[in-house]
C-alpha cells in the first residue's frame, strides 16, 4: 500500500521532511491503547512505543500522538517493532474537554478530511447536543456530515420534523439519514467517502455507529449487541481505531461520548453561530449585550421570529462554558510552568 493511500499528501509530504530525519520513517498511528501505538506504513502494522526523549519534549496529554496523528519512527527486530521520535503537525483534529471535572483537552483523533456525527432519529435527537458537535468539528477545520440513524424507527413525517427542527436551528450541515436495518442511507453514504481521505465517526453510545461501520467495511468487524425494546442502543465499542474500508476510504471509530465539553472553541463557535455574529453586526451600539439594549439586532429577530431563542441560548451557554474552561485551564497551565 502507497502512503498516499493512507493519507500522506503533499502537506504532510513537506512535514517529512523537516520531522523525519537521522534514518527515521514515517507511519500512522491506527491505534493507542495504554501507552502502546499501533502505527502503519506502506508495508505492514505493528507496535511501538515513545521514546523517553519524545515524552519529555511533550507538555500535556494533548501533545502525544493520538489516532490519525503522523510519527517519525525508527524500526528495529526486523521490523517488528518501533520507536517513536518527532510526531507531525496537525492538519486537521478533534478534542473536547475531558469528561467531569477535569479541565484537560483530550485529543479524539486527528487528520480527519470528515466528521460523521451520528444522533438516533428516536432516543438521542438533541439539536444542542448537535451543536456541540459542530463546534468541536469547525474548532478543529473538519468538515461536519450529520447521520440521522434508525430511520426505521420512525416514519417518513416524523423525519421531516426532525430534519426541519435542525434547519430552523439555523444548521445548514449536510445531513443523510439512515437505516442499518434496511440499508436506505447507506449507497449516499459510500458514494461521499473517497480513496485516501480520513473518515471519524463520533455521537453517543448506542446510536448504532458499530453496527454502521460493519456495514461499510462488509463483514462483522467490530462487536455489536442488541438493542433494547425501546429502540436503544448499547455501548460496544472501547478504544479508537482507524479502519481502512473496501474503497479505501479510512474511517476512524470512536467511543460514544457521555459529554462534548468544550474548551478554548472560540474559532469554532464563529464559524458554527454564523448567524448570530452576522446579526449583532447590525447591532446599533458596537458593545450591545444583547439583552435590553435598544436596537439590539439580536433581540429584534427573536421578537420577529427570524432567529430561535433556544439557539440563541444554547449559543450563550457554549460560549461561556468555553470561556470558563479556558480560563481555568489557562491558569493551569501556568501553576505547571511556574513549578
């Protein structure tokens, strides 16, 4: 297999060379279990481990390789094992928050070309939740895809409202519903994922993102179980992976997330509440809070019914516990430089 069929373009064919050096080649990283990455290059997979020098290099968790990352290897014992040196930049990522209470940035997974983010058409439909989501995407230059799963568990209506509440939501996110029990859905979602490109796929557990990526790759990779009499599913998967799939596409799975914390996401948040940005532009006072302020744009367009105030909401909510994680991760940050 070509690197280039594992993703290696241009970009990061120019990072090569200016990381890779002294004999050191390049693979990527498919797994990371407990301090073990298993990375692959153009001729086979196998285990390796970081280098004392590399660790010491890092300053936080967010800086050690994670799935989808680069890595400038050395390979010994014929090649059935490796050292880790120098890691590439990212070109593209996904992070969140660690879930509870630890302010910490907790990488997902990197160089992705595109986010699939699953919610179920029953149980999980959570427009804010989907927000999340979206930020944590455009934070990280991915390009967002939203999967409406087990479309056979509601009728043809039904997913019309749901798909018309996420554009009233002012969510313009290309959106392709499907079912993994009769397969509508899946031909749109095979003809969008293209050799050499680097696929995630994330929501919560159960939304059936095992059983979808079993369908893709053609064959029972990935442990499934069933679901419950409500329509819900079970947690199944544990660890991250990146796959490659019959067309040779790559998809990395992910564990379903209890939480999408945000910290830091103020790139994010611009891009993802376009609208509202837009609208506090024709604010009449350049520091409007958006409150009771007279000709306050924002306030006008809820009061018209041009601009939901659930969105509106959902985006102060975002903003300000972005803000607060930063902050308190900032400080963090500087007690550990400080000692």
């Amino acid at each position: 297999m070509e690197l280039s069929r594992l993703g290696l373009n241009s970009w990061f064919g120019e990072q090569v060379n200016k990381h890779c050096q002294d004999g050191l080649r390049v693979a990527r990283v498919t797994v990371v279990d407990r301090g073990w990455y298993t990375i692959r290059n153009e001729d086979s997979e196998v285990l390796a481990r970081a280098t004392g020098r590399f660790l010491h290099s890092t300053e936080s968790t967010c800086d050690m390789p994670c799935v989808g990352d680069w890595v400038c290897v050395r390979y010994r014992d014929d090649g059935s094992a490796a050292t880790i040196h120098a890691m590439l930049p990212r070109k593209t990522f996904l992070q969140r928050k660690y879930a509870g209470k630890r302010i910490e940035i907790q990488m997902v997974a990197s160089n992705i070309d595109v986010a699939f983010i699953v919610q179920s058409c029953h149980y999980d439909f959570n427009v804010s939740r989907l927000e999340r989501y979206l930020v944590m995407a455009n934070e990280g230059g991915v390009e967002p895809v939203l999967i409406l799963s087990k479309t056979d568990l509601v009728n043809a209506d039904r997913l019309e409202e749901l798909i018309a509440e996420i554009r009233t939501g002012g969510i313009n996110t290309r959106i392709i519903s499907i079912s993994n029990v009769n397969g509508s859905g899946l031909d749109q979602l095979e003809e969008l994922m293209e050799q050499g490109k680097t696929y995630c796929i994330v929501g919560s557990s159960g939304v059936g993102k095992s059983t979808l990526i079993n369908k893709l790759i053609g064959q029972e990779t990935l442990k499934t179980r069933p679901v419950s009499e409500s329509g819900e599913g079970r947690h199944t998967t544990v660890r991250r992976q990146l796959l490659i799939l019959k067309q040779g596409a790559m998809l990395i799975d992910t564990p379903g997330m209890r939480e999408v914390g945000l910290l830091g996401a103020s790139d994010g948040m611009d891009e993802n509440f376009e609208d509202i940005h837009t609208l506090s532009r024709n604010c009449r006072f350049s520091n409007c809070r958006h409150t009771k302020e007279p000709g306050c744009a924002i306030v006008q367009a809820i009061e018209d019914g041009k601009l939901q105030s659930e969105h509106y909401q959902n985006y102060l909510k975002l903003k300000a516990e972005s803000e607060c994680n930063e902050m308190s991760y900032g400080v963090k940050r500087k007690k550990k430089k400080t000692f």
